[in-house]
C-alpha cells in the first residue's frame, strides 16, 4: 500500500525531495522544511506507516519503512533527494544502503545508523490513558492528556495525532504495534555491511544525546562521504529549535 503523501512546491528538472518524520509524527512535522525547499522544487512529504492517514500494519521494522519510500520514489521517477529526522532519519538510511540507486543525496537530523537503549513506551502508556470519550475540543484533550505529561510541548506535539472529528475522538498512531515494535525502533536492523557512496548531511543537535562519540563513529562508517554538522542551540526536535538555520543549511546541501 502506498503512503499518504502531502505534495508541495514547484516543478523543476530535479529529482523530487522526499520527507520522513520520526515517531509519534505526520508528514505536517517539517511543513517549514518543505515550504523552504518547495521554493525550487517537488516536495513530497510522507505519512510513515502507523501514522497519520496512512495505513496500519503489524510490521515497523526499518526494511519495511524503508520499502514504502522506495514505492513512493518508484511512483515519481525512481529517484529523490531524501530527507529523515529521527526514525524517518533511520529508514531513510536503510533505504540509501540497500536501494542506492533511488537516492541522490541523503540528509539524516539527530539520529545515527545505531542501536539506542532508549524506549518511548512511556508516551504510549500516557495516550493510552488518555479518557477519549465525550471529547470534542483540543483544549480539553491537553488537559486530560496533562495528568500523564508534564512538557506541554510534548503534548501540543503528540495531540496533532488526535483525530477530535472521529466519534468518538482517536489516535491516529497505531499504538499497539508501535509499542510491540520498539526495540526495532530504536534499534538498528542487521543487514548485509554495505556503504552508501553518494553525499550525505547529518545534522545534529548540539544539546541532543542522540549523535555521541560512538553514533558520529557509526555515521562514518555507513556513510565515508558524510558532511556532519552540529547546530548549536538546538536540541532533538533541532529543524523546530532553529528552523531557519536548518532549512538554509539543507538547502544549500541538495543545491
């Protein structure tokens, strides 16, 4: 089944960029990225698997991600500049490693080709506790969603997955199979050793724990010809910290 897509910006001679956002996201989550980079270009940004308005499915293991990018790049040429933050950063990397070919140029935000021991089941749990019934204003669901967590931040981001229009109100995340599939989430799948030959940028916050010593020792070995750039002042979420910074910076690197 093909992803939902949301298709922005203008046509050129070049190879669309292809967007992927990380867990507990939507294709929406790197709307400034796309309005930057949709100044000269296609732009297609995805809903992943399990999230959005795109399908469900039991399997979120990164070869499976990274097999709906590849149908999504095969239905607009067979090849795209692929951008990934995060667990779209990961599938984005399986994608250059096993399908070169569909890849031009490679952009990965704050995560490496690495096995985490991190878990984010304890958002799961918080949106599972989360009393849905009656609920009709986003208001109301901040409040209830507050009793289990704390960083309305957090929260303002895991309600654009509330759906308030379904009776009664729903997530649109496919919350079981997440939580089943974690440790592949964080993870990082085995697979044949191969390389990815062509330019790729990682971007990395600066005030992130998620581009150590070991996971920059990684990047380079997947990746020898990799730019790794660390931005000061952003944390994880760094395309949201320090928008104009990113989206120039991409920019400049798929130019």
């Amino acid at each position: 089944m093909m992803l939902n897509m949301i298709e922005t910006g203008v046509d050129s001679d070049r190879p669309p960029v292809l967007l992927a956002h990380g867990l507990f996201g939507s294709g929406r989550n790197l709307g400034g990225l796309a309005r930057r980079l949709g100044e000269s270009r296609r732009v297609i940004s995805v809903d992943m698997r399990n999230h959005g308005d795109s399908f469900h499915d039991s399997d979120h293991g990164y070869p499976a991600l990274a097999a709906d990018l590849a149908e999504v790049i095969a239905a607009r040429g067979g090849t795209a500049d692929v951008l990934g933050h995060s667990m779209g950063g990961k599938a984005a990397m399986v994608l250059a490693l096993t399908r070169p070919e569909t890849v031009r140029r490679l952009v990965v935000m704050d995560i490496a080709p690495f096995a985490y021991d991190h878990s984010q089941t304890e958002l799961i749990d918080a949106m599972q506790a989360v009393d849905l019934s009656g609920l009709h204003l986003r208001s109301e669901a901040d409040a209830r969603l507050a009793e289990q967590v704390a960083d309305p931040g957090v929260r303002a981001f895991l309600l654009q997955s509330l759906d308030l229009k379904a009776q009664p109100a729903r997530w649109k995340l496919n919350l079981a199979a997440l939580r089943d599939q974690m440790p592949l989430i964080t993870g990082w799948p085995e697979m044949p050793k191969a390389v990815f030959p062509g330019p790729a940028l990682f971007l990395a916050g600066a005030d992130s724990d998620y581009c150590g010593p070991a996971q920059l020792r990684a990047i380079r070995e997947y990746f020898p010809e990799a730019q790794i750039r660390i931005v000061e002042g952003a944390a994880h979420w760094l395309h949201a910290d320090r928008p104009v910074e990113v989206a120039e910076a991409v920019a400049r690197f798929l130019d």
